[in-house]
C-alpha cells in the first residue's frame, strides 16, 4: 500500500516536472516574441504597425504562453501531440526571433541608427546630461567600437541558428546582454531598451539552462590537471588563492593612503 501510495506521488512529481518544462518554453517563446514584436513596432514611428496592434499580438504572445501548456499537456495525456515536435518547433522559435532581434539592433549601429546624440544635448555640460544621453554619447565616440559591437551582435545572432555553435553563440550573447541590462538599469535607459534587455536576456538564460548538464560537466566535471598550484595541502592551496584577493585589496589601500 505505501509503495503504491509512493509510485503515485513519483508520478504526479514527474507528472508537474514536465508540465512545468512545456509552461517554460511557451512562456520563454512569448517573452522573446514579444520583445521582437517590440523592436518591429520601432516606439510607434511605423505607420504600417501602430502601437494598438503591437501590444494586441503581444497581447496574444503572452495569452499563448499562459495557455498552450495546458493544452499541450492534455494533448499529451491523450496521445495527440508529440512533445519532441512541439519542443523543437517552440526552441526554433525562440532562437529565431532572439536572432531578428540581435542582428536588428547591430544593423542600427552599421547604420548609425544608434549612439546619435544631438547637437542641443551634446553642447550641454555633462552635470546636467541623463544618464542615457552620457551613455549614448559615450559609445557613439568611438564609431570602431561601435562596429565591433554590431559585429557581435550579428554573428552572434547568426551563429544562434545552428546547432553545432548554438552553445558557444549563447555563452558570448549572454555576457553580452547581461552587461546591457546592467547598464540599462542603472544608467536609467529608457524603459522600453530595459524591457528589451530583460526578455533577451531571459531567453538566452533558457537556452543555456536547456544544456545545463553539458555545461555543467565542462566547467566544473572534466577539468584539465595544470597544476596550477602545486601545493599540496588544500588549505595551503585555499590560502594561496586568498591571498590574490587579500594582498591586492591591501595594495590598493596603500595606494590610497599614499
């Protein structure tokens, strides 16, 4: 009876694992949808695509993330959906629109769409520039870096496709997108740049977490024997490692004082 009792509970566990994997993606698939349907709708200058349709497909984006998983897992239940199809459909989906995005962004930059600062804003003293207006005038002083950041952002997005550099794409992206959220924040972006970086960046999170086990056994499983340190004793060893940390924030508080 208790081991019944126990293989019911293993099942609802297994069962609540897997509807929360299909919710993940279909929310994670909305929230990069979105965020291209974001760069799309360009603050509302299209005519062609005015703001009322923009956020009634965002709408609906984030009302399909909401719902599909139910039905998906029904379906499931029922023998009527193969998840197999359904997640490769929803991570292409999630790659491509990251992609668009990405690639659109590095695209502006190419063609100085960004870091355009205007002459009114850039006469005035930097005390009383916003921190976004320091920020874009910051990056625009130097049109290379700007070429360099296009150039990450497009075979990033690129390289995003295929699944042979899908891994190695998304590490780069996302220490990419993690900076620019950092930035974002607290040089006081606009909110709509915020939103982006957000939903971005949560996308590349799922894609890394989706290779979770391979990474986990490159940086942490298999490490090379260097010898790095070749003591011994590991407290000898943790002592050493410290004393980078410790001897460096003493040299600085000498140069301090100095």
């Amino acid at each position: 009876m208790e081991f019944a009792i126990l293989c019911t509970l293993l099942l609802k566990m297994k069962e609540g694992s897997a509807f929360l994997k299909k919710f993940s993606a279909c929310m994670v698939a909305a929230a990069t949808s979105i965020a291209l349907l974001l760069v799309l709708g360009n603050s509302g200058t299209l005519p062609w695509f005015p703001p009322a349709v923009v956020f009634s497909l965002a709408g609906i984006c984030l009302a399909f993330g909401l719902v599909y998983p139910f039905i998906w897992h029904f379906r499931e239940k029922k023998g009527r959906a193969s998840s197999d199809k359904i997640y490769g459909f929803i991570n292409t989906l999630i790659r491509y629109t990251i992609a668009f995005n990405l690639a659109s962004f590095g695209w502006k930059k190419i063609f100085e769409l960004q870091f355009i600062v205007p002459a009114s804003i850039a006469a005035k003293p930097m005390d009383q520039q916003s921190g976004e207006w320091l920020t874009w005038y910051y990056f625009g002083y130097s049109p290379a870096f700007g070429l360099i950041l296009a150039f990450i952002q497009i075979a990033g997005a690129y390289f995003l496709l295929f699944r042979r550099t899908l891994l190695a794409a998304t590490l780069i992206l996302f220490a990419f997108m993690l900076n620019l959220l950092f930035i974002n924040i607290f040089y006081h972006m606009n909110a709509g740049a915020l939103v982006q970086s957000i939903l971005l960046t949560f996308g590349l999170t799922y894609i890394i977490l989706s290779d979770y086990q391979r990474l986990k056994t490159f940086f942490f499983d298999s490490l090379p024997d260097i010898h790095f340190l070749t003591a011994k004793n590991s407290i000898a060893k943790n002592l050493i490692r410290l004393s980078a940390i410790v001897l460096s924030l003493l040299f600085v508080l000498y140069l301090k004082k100095s």
